[in-house]
C-alpha cells in the first residue's frame, strides 16, 4: 500500500509542467485519487483474506477479570 501512497503524491513532475486532464481533473489529482482507492481496495483483500478468530487462543481466559 505504500507504493500507492508513494505514487499518489506528485514528486515526479517538472515543476511549472503542462498538467493533462485526466477524467475532467488534472492529471495529478486523477492519479492521486486512483491510488488512494486502489491502497482502499488493497486493504479491503487483505482483511478478506486474513483470518481473524472470534476468541483468543486461551479461551479468553487471559488479561484478568472475573474468574
């Protein structure tokens, strides 16, 4: 995901460069805006494919509370 970040920002263009349009945006703000939902859609794949279980591995027993 740090690479879309990484991408999104313009450190790459000339500065005082001809910016392009891109879906009725400059360019620069189109890449942004696609990068930053491209890390959103990356992020959303990892949490479906991670498994997370519904209780510790201890029971729940761990970290205090009621006996």
């Amino acid at each position: 995901m740090g690479v879309f970040y990484a991408a999104s920002i313009p450190w790459y263009r000339a500065g005082g460069a001809d910016t392009g349009m891109l879906f009725g945006l400059p360019s620069w703000v189109a890449v942004a805006i696609l990068c930053y939902a491209a890390a959103a859609v990356a992020n959303a794949l990892a949490w479906l494919l991670t498994d997370v279980p519904d209780r510790p591995a201890d029971g729940g027993r761990a970290g205090g509370g009621a006996p």
